[in-house]
C-alpha cells in the first residue's frame, strides 16, 4: 500500500467500484479499481473485478492477463479461478479451462463455484441437459454475485437454444 492511503480508503473504493458495477457505470468501477491498485498493487479482489469487468467489455486479453494477476496473488481466489476458466473455455481452450478449474474441485458441491464450473464442463462435453442441471444448482446457491449469475443464466440459455 502507498504511504498516505489508509486500508479503509482502499477498502471504500472497492465498495465504490462494486456500486459501479452493480449500476452498469464500467468506466468509473474501471477508473476506481486502478485507484486501488495503484495504492495497493497486491489486491487479488481488484484485480479481479478489473478482469471482470474487461471480460464483460470484450477485451479478453486484458481480462486474462488482470485474472492471472487476481491468481498470483491469491491462488485460492475462487471466482478469479471460475472466472478465468471462463474465458478459456470461450476460446475453445476446454483442456486449459479443464486444468485451471481443477483446483475448485477441493470445493463442498454446494458451492455455487463447484456447480458453476461442473455445469459449463458438462456443456463443453456434449452434456447439455445435465450441465444445465448443475448451472441452475448453481443459481439456487448463489446470492451475492449478480454479474456471475446473470452469465450463468445465458449460459443456460444459449446452451437450450443450442441443443434444442
């Protein structure tokens, strides 16, 4: 952290930056997120909602490179992880997805992060209706990350639409 930038003013930013995107506003939760990662460069949290944000935006390569980050400086970042997998698998990188979901499988099967990634590799494979299942798991499960949902309920759109 900068000298001069108290824990709590960094803390208030991402609170700041949640609120942007929580209102769609991507350019000021983007210009608050590098405030905080100025004053602290080491926040696995801000580098994560940056590479959220920039994947929601469409600049996948930014997104990888800031969800890296978010993993190198917390491993155990779970919706890093979910989040990056995410993107490979967009890629058409299902192996790569496969590997750096791998680590999420330490999670208890209600985690909406366990049923997330159980789901979408189901669909990848060829198992549409059973990956569907585990998705909408999922969503019973998840209550905080309205973002993440959203994509999960588009997932299972586009795989209904896909193998009707």
């Amino acid at each position: 952290m900068h000298p001069g930038t108290p824990r709590t003013d960094t803390v208030n930013l991402l609170h700041q930056a949640l609120d942007a995107i929580d209102l769609g506003r991507s350019a000021q939760a983007i210009a608050l997120l590098c405030q905080v990662l100025r004053a602290q460069p080491g926040s696995a949290e801000a580098h994560y909602l940056l590479g959220a944000e920039q994947a929601r935006l469409g600049m996948p390569a930014r997104a990888v490179a800031s969800l890296r980050t978010a993993l190198a400086c917390d491993p155990e970042h779970d919706a890093a992880r979910l989040r990056l997998g995410m993107l490979l698998l967009g890629e058409g990188r299902l192996a790569d997805a496969q590997a750096m979901w791998q680590p999420l499988n330490r999670l208890n099967p209600d985690d909406p992060f366990y049923q997330f990634k159980t789901g979408l590799l189901l669909i990848a494979q060829g198992e549409p209706e059973a990956g569907i299942g585990h998705l909408q798991r999922g969503l019973t499960l998840s209550h905080i990350n309205v973002p993440l949902n959203a994509e999960m309920r588009r997932a299972i759109d586009e795989a209904r639409a896909v193998h009707a």
